[in-house]
C-alpha cells in the first residue's frame, strides 16, 4: 500500500516505518497520523512480520504536532487532535504483541519525544535531542509522557524535563535510562536495523509475553506478578520457539525459531 506521509519497507521478518514529512520536521497531522496507523495495523496483522522498527526522514526524528493544523480556524480542537492521533498510536503500540523498535535519528520535540518513549527499545543518534517543548507555549505532555518519562527516569528527573523544556542529548538520555542505547550517526540507522532484525529472528511470542509482564508490572503487587510470570512461563515453555531452542542446544546447533 503506498502512502502519502510515511515509508513503508517490508523486509523478510520485520517492517521500518519513516515518518515522511521532513519540510515540516515529521511533525503529525491527521494524514501522517493516519497513514502511521493503518501501516502500524498492517504490519502487527501480518503473520510474517514479527519486529516493528519506527525512524524519521530527513533531519528529524519527529517535531510533535504540526502547529498549522493545530491553529489552523475551523481546525480540529487539541482534545480532538489527541483523540485522533496520539492516544491511538500510544494504545496500538502498548498493546501490539510484536517488539517496537524506534530509532531517533535526529530532533524529537514534544509529541515525537514522547513516541520515542512509547516504543519498547529506542536508539538515538548521538546528534538527537529530546525535548519536553509543550511547556514552552504553555501545554502539558500528552502522548503517554506523564506516565513513561517518569518511568524511565524518576519523578524529578521527568518534572525538571517537563516544567524547564531543557534539552537532553542522545548520550544524557542514555546514561539517565531514558533510552537504551545512543550510537554514532554514520551508522545508527543500520545499527538499529541490524538489532531489529535479530529481535525479529528470536522467539517473537515469548518476547510479546515479556511485554505483557512488564506492562503488568506497573500496577501488580509481587503475589501478582510472580503469578503472571508462573503463567506465561508455563506458556512459553509449551512453545515451537522454546522446544526448537533445547533441540539446537543439544544438538549444538542455531536455533531457528518461528514466533510460536
């Protein structure tokens, strides 16, 4: 399917989607936002798709909402923006079995930092910046920051972000575990296909397990996580992907597994 606003490259076991918009820093309006979730549906129905890797065009990752469409008269309202395009990409990643991999190729301001955060494992390259910019025309974080960012990094890290509007670099939010990994710019890109796709070569539905467990672990008890680990365990154990694993251990050989 071609779209307008983002690429879509389909690769043997995994998908990249690039925000496409780079005259305007990839910053979303209704039709990006759109086009990101109907590729986003696309690949976590695909059988044959078993990563998901998100990026950016141009010199941005993502500048956050377009302000054109924002202001625009007779526009759509911000609680109808949210509505439209950053709570459902928020919903579709948190619950899309399939690992979600973003890789920050440039500025993320706004809403585009916060979409870095909503995606499972995020790598940046060392020129990237995040930044909390809402504060800097008077609005508060959406798109899931309030409630990842501190997180990630603890309340008083998160607040300073959020009320300051400072700029972290790609290694600070490293080292303050806002991301996992910062990687020179020359290679990044690669970089972050080449983890995507071994992600996507690994026993894909325990990795969605993992999600589930963590996503749990946010409002479980230990009783209740120690219960949901003993379940999935007992899932996973009765997997193709974990069987095929003991057989290549024995027979010393790579395993290959299949998302089952």
């Amino acid at each position: 399917m071609d779209y307008k606003n983002i690429l879509v490259e389909k690769k043997n076991s995994y998908v990249i989607i690039s925000l496409n918009r780079p005259d305007v820093l990839n910053s979303f309006n209704y039709e990006m936002a759109d086009d990101f979730l109907s590729a986003f549906r696309n690949a976590v129905e695909d059988k044959h798709v078993r990563a998901i890797l998100i990026t950016g065009s141009g010199r941005a990752f993502c500048a956050g909402q377009d302000l054109e469409e924002a202001t625009r008269k007779n526009g759509p309202s911000i609680d109808e923006i949210i509505d439209h395009t950053y709570n459902p990409i928020c919903i579709q990643i948190s619950n899309s079995t399939k690992p979600v991999v973003c890789y920050v190729n440039g500025v993320a301001a706004g809403a585009g930092a916060n979409l870095a955060l909503a995606c499972d494992i995020t790598l940046a390259a060392k020129t990237a910046k995040f930044i909390q910019s809402f504060i800097n025309i008077g609005l508060v974080p959406d798109t899931g920051g309030s409630f990842n960012l501190p997180r990630a990094i603890g309340k008083q890290k998160a607040a300073a972000l959020m009320m300051s509007g400072d700029k972290v670099s790609a290694e600070d939010a490293e080292r303050m575990g806002m991301i996992y990994k910062c990687v020179d710019d020359a290679d990044g890109l690669q970089e972050a296909v080449n983890f995507t796709e071994r992600i996507s070569l690994m026993p894909t539905q325990s990795i969605g397990y993992i999600k589930h467990m963590l996503k749990a672990s946010e409002s479980n008890n230990l009783q209740q996580q120690l219960d949901l680990e003993k379940e999935l365990q007992k899932k996973a154990a009765a997997s193709y992907d974990h069987q095929e694993g003991i057989n290549a251990f024995f027979e010393k050989r790579k395993p290959v597994y299949k998302g089952k």
